[in-house]
C-alpha cells in the first residue's frame, strides 16, 4: 500500500527547519500541496527572516513538487487565520494541518520571568489552538481532516528549566483528548508526536555521539502516516526518534476503594498509599465519562 497525498492540501508550521522541514518535503514528494509556514526567527521566538521558509518551497518547487511560504505569526489569532486563508487562496482547502512551530526560552521556575512563560504556551499550546480553530470549519464542512500535534517528553515526564515548555506540551495533549471526541463523526482525526531528533533545539540537548542517528527524517515517517487517509488513529501519542516508535498513554491505578460511609482520614490515606500507588493493572480510559463512571461503579 503506497500512501501519497495527491489532491490534499497540508499546511506545516515551523517548517523552515528540522523537524517541520523534513515534515514538508516528505508529504510534498509523495503529492501534497504544502504551505511552508515560518516566521524565520531565533529559537527563542525573536527576530524575523523569509529565507528558511522561502529556501524549503524552492527546494520543494526544484524536485516537482508544489508549495507556497508564508510568514505570519501563528501565536495570534489574526496570524493563523491568515495562514488559513493564504492556504485556500493557493489551493482552495485545507486536508492536513501539522502543528509543529515552536521556541524555547529555558531557565529554571524561580528565575523566570513570566513574559517567557507566557511566550512559550502562546506559540507551542494556543498557537496549536489558533491553527487548529483556523483549520476547524473548513474540515467540517469537507468531513475530512487530519490534525498532528507536537507535544515532548518535557511535558510528559518533566525536565529541568522547562516549566512552561513542559506544560505547553502537556496542555496540547489535554487539547487532543477532547477534539478527537469532537471531531471522530466528520472524520477529522488528531493526533500528537512527541519526537525527539537532531534540530536546532536538540542542540546541546542530545549527546554528540547519538546525534547523528536523531535524523529529522525518520520522525517524519510516522508523521506522514498520521497526516495520511490510510490513517485511522484518533488521540493517540506517538513518541518518534532514531528509528523508536511507541505509544504513550496516561493510566491510571487500580487504586483503592474506600466505603463512602467509612470515616477517611489522613492516616488511612498514608497507611494504604502503596496500593494506591501500585502500578500493576495500572487501566486507560478512553474519555473522562468512562474514568468517571469506573469511580461510580462501587457507588452505584
């Protein structure tokens, strides 16, 4: 089964590099349209240049594909609408939307200023929000749509200095959970990578000996895959990097089931935190309602 994307449309944000260029130039070889969307600016989110997004359509363009570059700003509401229709100007619909634009200002919670916090979940979450909202009536009214998020490691597991990274990333993948229930019967699916390859922002990041196997390309492989119509997965996390691919997913313990009429004390709680805390058969439930009725079960 050969996947390509002729007669589909897909924008790609920050794909003026990295991981987003790669995202670009794969689904443009195997028939996409692409709008190559990237501000050109440093990795902390300043600063503002054409080139990278302008070399990556020529370089599209060179190898018979088609492409268009836009500039704006998707951490805006007015920016990513005009991503959107820059989108339908050129091509007339929008079938892909991979959210991949992003910026880092690192630096540990007590030393930071909250202008960087607030930078940062305005392009990695709300600009994912902007896009996604942008892209949203137009899916709708095709009754197709396929929506890839980027979500890290950072946000699932913590990492040091990255307090607003880390819950940028994670606010997407709560973002993802509730639109693939909203968006399941137009057959719009969404889905989130998080990937870890050899980019500007893994610079310094990575050792130098494991680098060269962090290719951007092959997190590109799985993007395209759920980018793709042959795709069926809605509300999945796929962590990419170096040739691994796995599945992520929140659970949740078997716990432990008080009586509601017992008296619950703080002592209680301290005496029995091992099997509430107790991992084997950890269970993962598919929607809030169904978490919710598994607690109501010994009530009902």
């Amino acid at each position: 089964m050969d996947i390509r994307f002729d007669n589909k449309t897909a924008i790609v944000t920050g794909a003026g590099i990295g991981l987003g260029r790669s995202y670009a130039l794969l689904l443009a070889s195997r028939g996409a349209r692409v709008v190559v969307n990237d501000m050109g600016g440093s990795m902390d989110g300043s600063g503002h240049s054409e080139t990278p997004a302008q070399k990556v359509v020529d370089e599209i363009r060179a190898q018979g594909g088609e492409a268009v570059a836009d500039y704006n700003d998707i951490s805006s509401i007015q920016g990513a609408g005009s991503v959107v229709k820059a989108c339908c100007d050129a091509y007339g619909k929008v079938d892909i939307l991979i959210n991949s634009a992003g910026i880092l200002r690192d630096k540990s919670f007590a030393k930071m200023e909250m202008a960087d916090f607030e930078k940062v979940i305005s392009v990695h979450l709300l600009g994912t929000v902007y896009m996604t909202k942008a892209v949203y009536p137009i899916m709708l009214e095709n009754k197709y749509g396929r929506i890839v998020n980027t979500t890290s490691a950072a946000g699932l597991y913590g990492n040091f200095g990255q307090t607003n990274y880390g819950a940028a990333k994670m606010g997407i993948v709560g973002f993802m959970n509730a639109l693939k229930q909203e968006g399941a019967k137009h057959n719009i699916l969404v889905n989130t990578v998080a990937p870890i390859a050899a980019t500007r922002m893994g610079e310094g990041v990575y050792p130098e000996a494991v680098l060269s196997a962090l290719k951007p390309e092959l997190v590109a492989a799985v993007v395209a895959y759920l980018s793709s119509e042959q795709c069926t997965l809605s509300g999945e996390i796929i962590s990419a990097g170096g040739g691994y691919y796995a599945k992520v997913q929140i659970v949740e313990s078997r716990g432990v089931r008080f009586k509601p009429t017992d008296s619950v004390t703080p002592e209680l709680i301290a005496d029995r935190l091992p099997d509430i805390t107790k991992m084997e058969g950890a269970v993962h439930f598919g929607s809030a309602i169904e978490e919710v009725m598994a607690m109501f079960k010994h009530l009902l």
